[in-house]
C-alpha cells in the first residue's frame, strides 16, 4: 500500500502571523541569554567576551539539533552530536556521543558493527536534552559487545527481549549512546543505525502545528537551559582553587565519578596535577574555559586518559597545566586560558580517587617533578599532535 502524504501547501489552524509572533518571541529569548552570559563575570576578560558570541551560538546549535530537527520519536535517527571544532559542555575528548529520540510506548532496534572502543554504552534519559535541569538517567546498559562478526543487536522496549535489550521506564524520552576510546589510534569505531519496529516509509511531511510546537518548546528552554550551564559551572567552583572533588552525576554517565575543580595560574606559572590511579578500566583528565567548555583537543592536548598518559616510576600519574609547552609528556594544555576548569572522570574504581594539585612557578617545575620525569621534545610534541589529529579524524566521523 502507498503511503498517502499531505502537502505543505495544505491548510493549518495556525494564522501566519503566529510564526511572526514566535520568531519575535525567539529573539527576545536569544537576547535575554545573550545578556545574562555576556554581563557575567566569567566573561568580562576580553578573551572570554570574545568566546561569549561563539558560545551561544554553538549552545543554540545543540539545542535546536535535538528539540526541532530531530525531536521525532516515530522517526528516530542515531546522530553524533558533537565534534572537535563544535564541542558542548564537558564533552569528554575520549567520548563520541550520539542522540536519539524515543518514546517509551515503541520498541527501537539498534544494530549494525559494534567496533572495538573501550566502553560502548546505551543511557536512556527522561525530559529533553536541552530542557536542563530536567532531565536524568533512567538506566543503562553498558558493556556492549559484538558477536564473532562484529555485528551487535540491541533492543529498547517496555517489554523484556532476549538479548541485548534496554528497558524503557516510563517517562523515556531520549537515549545517550557513548563510545568511549582509550587507544583512539587502534579502537575501531561502531557503524550503529536506529530503527523503529513496526516504522513504514515515508514518514509524513512534518505539520505547520508540530513544527510551531517544536519550535514553542526550544523558545521555552532557551533562558532556563543557559542558566543551568552557568550553574554546572559555578559547581566547580565550589571547591578550592587548584583542587578536585569527586561527585557522581544524576545526568552523567552510570557508575562514573566525575572530579571537578578549577585551575588557576599566571603565565610565568603553572599548576601540577597528582593522581593515583585505582584499579578502574578508564581514567581521563581533561581541561575546559570557564564557559565548561570542552576544549579544541584534536591538535591540542587538551585531555590525557589512562593509556596516554606516562606514569612516572612510582606509579603516579603527574600532568602539568600551562600555558607554554613546559616540555614535559604529561602536558595539560589548557589553550590558552590562564584561568578554567578541570575535569577526571574515573569509571567503576575499586577506591575513592583522590587528586592533589599545586600552583608553582614555571622556572622552577623540574624542582617539584621526580627526576624521571618523561619529557619530549618539540619535534615529538609535534609528532604526537599529528597522530591526535589523524586518530580523532578516525574515530569522529559521520
């Protein structure tokens, strides 16, 4: 049977000044964003006044991606949501993230190659992505693996399946899928597609009246979600300067500690991170701007997980945040920014992590590293940025 569409030229209850009203009703919403990020004190630093028009742009960009172009759970697509030069907040570099809209009265399948990556995980969320802070997990399934193949199967429903199966809890309205890499040079990427059962093609032409309410939906969420940002900041500031405190997150990833601090330097100085590393199968350290945001870290070293970094000889994993290269392996570079975030993430530890930084002058770091300390030269440096660049090219693509 052919599928019987309406045009776009059919008739809708909505009069056209109503799409008028509604882009007034959009601007005044981007103007009151505009003016609660930029009067900020964050982003009076004339650096970060100039980042401040780029960061609500690419806030917006996020935003209306998941609340109008694919706010369809009948028609679902499995998109990947972020990139290197259009990162989001506290996107982990090690991670490539995809969204998906569901419903919780349908079955979806996902299938397709599973590839090989560290942790490949399915996350299924309540309220809307953008609709902070109203939105929270509502379980996981993680460990996901291939057949003899490669290929995975995996179902979303309500009703339990044989399987790889996620249930859907009532209120299920969007799904998280993360791939998370610790070697982005040898870990294969997934090739997963979403589907729901009982879906026939075309799917109708979108209404006047859905987009309307689409659109209705996102002018709402715009002032409230920009705070919520701001506020995820402010939480990191909660903590001393040049500390980290480990929280877990209602609207992170399961059974993830998240360790938040800030960092603070002047440009003749630099600030030493410590850490123990748990028995764990991931650990990351990444630095952001005071927007949280993720950093430009395919040509910059912006991140380090557990199988980059270099530990020294007594098992101690020491990074060093500067704004100059200070030569040593374990470089943090915050681009930079002499004043910003940071973030460890310590996936299923068998302890409490636990993380000690200081604020030292640049002259005299070698005074406060062991004398093993592993160091690169800038050639090396450069040779290691390149393969970051191919290996992040590799891994994040469509």
């Amino acid at each position: 049977m052919t599928a019987i569409r309406t045009s776009l030229t059919s008739d809708t209850s909505l009069p056209y000044e109503a799409f008028m009203q509604q882009w007034q009703r959009f601007l005044a919403a981007m103007k009151d964003a505009g003016e609660f990020v930029q009067q900020d004190h964050i982003a009076r630093p004339p650096f970060m006044q100039a980042q401040s028009v780029r960061y609500l742009m690419r806030i917006f960009m996020g935003m209306e991606t998941t609340a109008v172009e694919l706010d369809d759970p009948l028609y679902p697509r499995l998109v990947r949501l972020f990139d290197t030069y259009l990162p989001y907040n506290n996107t982990n570099p090690d991670c490539v993230y995809f969204f998906a809209r569901i419903s919780d009265k349908e079955t979806y399948r996902i299938h397709g190659k599973a590839g090989n990556c560290r942790i490949l995980e399915v996350q299924i969320m309540d309220g809307h992505f953008p609709a902070g802070p109203n939105h929270s997990s509502l379980g996981t399934l993680t460990d996901l693996k291939g057949d003899a193949d490669g290929n995975i199967d995996i179902v979303l429903s309500a009703e339990p399946h044989d399987g790889n199966w996620v249930k859907l809890k009532p209120g299920a309205s969007w799904l998280y899928m993360r791939q998370y890499y610790y070697d982005w040079e040898n870990e294969d990427p997934a090739d997963l597609i979403i589907e729901r059962i009982g879906a026939t093609y075309p799917p109708p032409v979108i209404s006047a009246e859905e987009l309307h309410a689409r659109v209705e939906r996102l002018i709402g969420w715009i002032p409230t979600w920009y705070r919520h940002l701001r506020a995820r900041v402010a939480s990191y500031y909660e903590t001393p300067e040049n500390t980290l405190k480990f929280v877990p997150s209602t609207a992170g990833m399961d059974d993830m500690l998240y360790g938040k601090g800030h960092f603070a330097m002047a440009e003749d100085e630099c600030v030493i991170v410590e850490f123990d590393p748990p028995k764990c199968p991931y650990w990351s350290f990444q630095t952001m701007n005071d927007f949280w945001e993720t950093l430009e870290f395919d040509m910059n070293q912006s991140s380090l997980n557990g199988h980059q970094a270099v530990l020294d000889s007594d098992g101690i994993f020491r990074a060093v945040i500067s704004v100059s290269d200070p030569g040593v392996a374990n470089w943090l570079d915050p681009v930079g920014n002499l004043n910003g975030l940071i973030c460890a993430r310590v996936y299923r530890p068998d302890a409490q992590p636990v993380v000690r930084m200081r604020r030292v002058p640049l002259a005299n770091l070698m005074s406060y590293l062991p004398s093993d300390t592993a160091f690169v030269t800038p050639q090396e440096r450069s040779d290691i940025l390149r393969r970051r660049f191919f290996a992040t090219a590799r891994r994040v693509r469509e």
